[in-house]
C-alpha cells in the first residue's frame, strides 16, 4: 500500500513540476486577450445602428407633420368649397327673390 502512495505522489510532484512554456505561448495568450475585429466591428455597428435609429426618429416625426398639415389643408378646401356653394345657392336664391320682386 505504501509504494502505491509513493508511486502516486511521485507522479503528482512530477506533474506539477515546474516547465518552461513553449515559445509560442505568449503569442497564443496574446491571441486569446486581443478582441477579434468581429467583436470590435460588432460594437461599431451597434453604435451605427443606435444613431441611424436616433436620426430615424425627427425624420419620422416631420414626415408625419407634413401630412398632418396636409391633411388640414385638405379639410380647409373642403371646407372652403362648401362654403362657397351655400354662398352661391343664397346669392342665387336671393337674386330670384329681387326679380320676382321687381317685375
């Protein structure tokens, strides 16, 4: 039993020995810590889109103003044109009336 002990810590000290890295283990770390340019450029999309978003937004807001007014001004012709035909049938219903009271 105690050289089954023994094997066993002599493989665990062997393990966790001390060993120089390999000469490219910097560069494989480095690799690992540096943000890819999918990440970076994922990040300036996000921004791009948030802007585009924010812009979107007054360009919305105008477009319906344009249609609002032009909807009222829709609504004052209507109006308008009403108008003028019940001036006109009370201009014409008043120029009978002077003309049969004239003959």
């Amino acid at each position: 039993m105690k050289n089954e002990n023994f094997d066993l810590e002599a493989e665990l000290r062997a393990a966790l020995r001390r060993s120089e890295p390999s000469p490219d283990f910097v560069t494989r770390v480095l690799a690992r810590t540096h943000p890819s340019l999918w990440h970076r450029s994922r990040g300036l999309l996000g921004i791009a889109a948030g802007i585009i978003l924010l812009m979107s937004i007054p360009l919305g807001f105008a477009r319906f103003q344009v249609r609002q007014q032009r909807l009222e001004a829709l609504a004052a012709k209507d109006h308008l044109v009403l108008a003028l035909r019940i001036t006109s049938a009370k201009l014409r219903h008043t120029q009978q009336l002077l003309r049969k009271t004239s003959i």
